[in-house]
C-alpha cells in the first residue's frame, strides 16, 4: 500500500492517478447541467446559481493553491498543521463548523425554545454524538491543548504518539479510505437531484454540487486531505442547515421520516 500513501509527495503515481482521474469525472459532473442550463435559458440560467456556495468553493480552490506552496515551497504556519499536533486556520475552522449543529441542538433544548425546524431530537442528539466524536478525534481529546501526558501503551503503538484513534490505521488503508469517502462524495453530487430538491421559491444546488465535487476531489491526494475535511464540513453544514430552514428539502420519503424523529 505504500504506493498510495506517499505522505504528500503529488507525485506518486497511484495517487497522482486516481487525484487527476477524480479531477476529470468531477469536471464532467458539473459540466452536465451547466451545459443543459444554458442551452436551455442561455446565460440566464445561470442565475440559480448560489452565490455563496461559489463564493466559498473559490475559497477553497484558493487555499487550495496556497496549500500546495506550504507543501512544495515554504510552510504556512498557522494556516495549516503541523504534520504532528494540532492548530492552523484550516483546523480550527473545521472542529468549528463539527459543533455548530450541536450548539444549536442544546441551545434549542435548554432553552425549550423547541427543536429544530425539519430534524427531530432523536436524529439531532445521534448527529451530535457523532460530531462530538469527531471533534474529540480531530483534536486528540485535547491532548496538545492542555499538554497532556500520553500513557506509555498509547505512545508506542499510536502512529504519532497521539490519544486518538485514528492514528492506529495504516496510512496506506487512511489513504484508501479518504479516496472512497471521495468517490461516495463524487456519486452524492452526480445524483444530488435523486436526494434533494430546492423548496418552494429557492434557487437550485448547481453550486452545491460544485462544493460537493470539489470535497471530493481533495479528500483524493493526502497533501488536500485536510482542506478536504473542512470542505466536507462546509458542504453538510450548509445542507443541514438549508434542509432544516426548508431552502432544501429531501426528496425520499423514509429519508425525510428518519430524520424527523
């Protein structure tokens, strides 16, 4: 497996390969309904368009360009992590937008203002404990914000001497692993409309789609992966949110019933 794990060296070519394949098919994806939009209505079509879903994919593409200078030319520190530890803008902002849901959860319960709007409190308090897990992995349970000592048993069998869980995968399985997520990313944003459909008097997902192939793409090549988890973050964030607002609304029927319990 070491060929697809190279630990950010872009030019293995396993994973340069399957980076560049991910680029084309998630090019063609969004290439399809543009296409139709404006054979369509001409360049009126575009005007579905979300203009802070773009705004924020062009963002992404951008750090994304930086990205490649901290891996190639010079680090960017406190932008983006260190190899081991935790910090960086781009970390912060992800564990950040991991709680958002959850915040608003408890704050809807404490207060008893209620609950959220679509998503019951079964499904909320599930999702919340999922995130909170998330959370905990994605910054070691607070090991190196409050310096932590690390048992013995964790720091000679951890990958990076770190009390999480992740680090116990072999790089080339995580590798593999963020590759998939990618690809079920890729196949989300192909059939979106399958899954979603704009609610009444809302604009459509094109632009959605874009932020959702563009998370894919990332999560492909390990020097992304960590802007990929943050546009992952961004992405779910902004449907939970649209969904529960009613900007968007699921379209199978189970799927709109599980999530209203």
């Amino acid at each position: 497996m070491e060929i697809l794990s190279p630990d950010g060296e872009i030019g293995a070519p396993l994973q340069a390969a399957g980076f560049l394949a991910m680029l084309l098919i998630g090019a063609l994806v969004l290439a399809c309904p543009l296409i139709s939009r404006v054979r369509s209505a001409g360049p009126a079509g575009l005007s579905c368009l979300w203009r802070f879903d773009i705004a924020l994919a062009l963002s992404l593409g951008g750090l994304a360009v930086l990205n490649l200078v901290h891996h190639a030319i010079t680090p960017l520190a406190g932008v983006y992590r260190p190899e081991v530890g935790d910090g960086g803008l781009i970390e912060n902002l992800t564990v950040t937008l991991m709680l958002f849901p959850v915040v608003v959860f408890l704050g809807t319960r404490l207060t008893g203002s209620g609950q959220t709007r679509h998503f019951g409190p079964v499904c909320m308090a599930l999702v919340s404990l999922v995130l909170i897990a998330a959370f905990g992995e994605e910054v070691s349970w607070g090991q190196h914000w409050f310096a932590l000592a690390v048992p013995e048993a964790i720091a000679s069998t951890n990958l990076q001497s770190e009390i999480n869980l992740h680090n116990y995968i072999e790089p080339g399985v995580m590798e593999a692993i963020y590759f998939a997520a990618g690809l079920v990313l890729l196949g989300l944003a192909a059939n979106l409309r399958h899954v979603l459909q704009p609610g009444p008097q809302a604009p459509g997902f094109v632009a959605l789609k874009a932020l959702l192939v563009l998370a894919a793409i990332l999560l492909c090549h390990h020097v992304f992966q960590e802007l990929g988890e943050l546009a992952v973050m961004a992405a779910a964030f902004l449907v939970w949110n649209r969904i529960d607002d009613g900007r968007l609304v699921l379209k199978p029927r189970w799927l709109r019933t599980l999530t209203a319990y």
